[in-house]
C-alpha cells in the first residue's frame, strides 16, 4: 500500500503541480499583457485628453493672431507696391 501512495505523490508532483505552475505562469503572462494594454490605453487617453484642451486653446490664439498680423503684412505689402500714377 505505501507504494501505490508514493507512486501517487510522486505523480502529483510530476505531473498536476507542474501542470497547475505552467497554468499560473500563462495566467499571470497574460494579466501582464493586459495590464500594458491597459496602461498604453491610459496613456493615449491622457495625450487625447491634452490634445482636446490645448485644441481650443490654439484655435483662440490663431484666431487673435492672424487679425493682429495682417495690418502689418498690409502695410509692409503697400510699401514694396511701386506706385503708378
């Protein structure tokens, strides 16, 4: 009877622990994937969310800018114009 219960343990040992290891190393390979997945989805929600608030921030700027810029392209234009009467 021992022996049938060493063949047993030794088989737990050999097969099932080692089965059930490659089982947690595959599990905690595949929860690490998930977890870079993850963490470069919140990265490009966090750079969308940037982009979106500088977005309207730019758009304001260019359009004050462009109204401030264009008298003084105006006027050096009208000084390189030679002027025929």
């Amino acid at each position: 009877m021992r022996w049938g219960k060493t063949a047993e343990l030794q088989m737990l040992l050999e097969e099932e622990i080692l089965s059930h290891k490659r089982a947690l190393i595959e599990s905690y390979q595949n929860l690490t994937q998930v977890v870079n997945y993850c963490e470069d989805k919140r990265k490009a929600l966090e750079e969308t969310k940037a982009y979106i608030t500088r977005s309207p921030v730019s758009v304001t700027y260019e359009k004050t800018a462009v109204p401030l810029l264009l008298p003084n392209q105006y006027d050096c234009f009208i000084g390189v114009l030679p002027f025929h009467f």
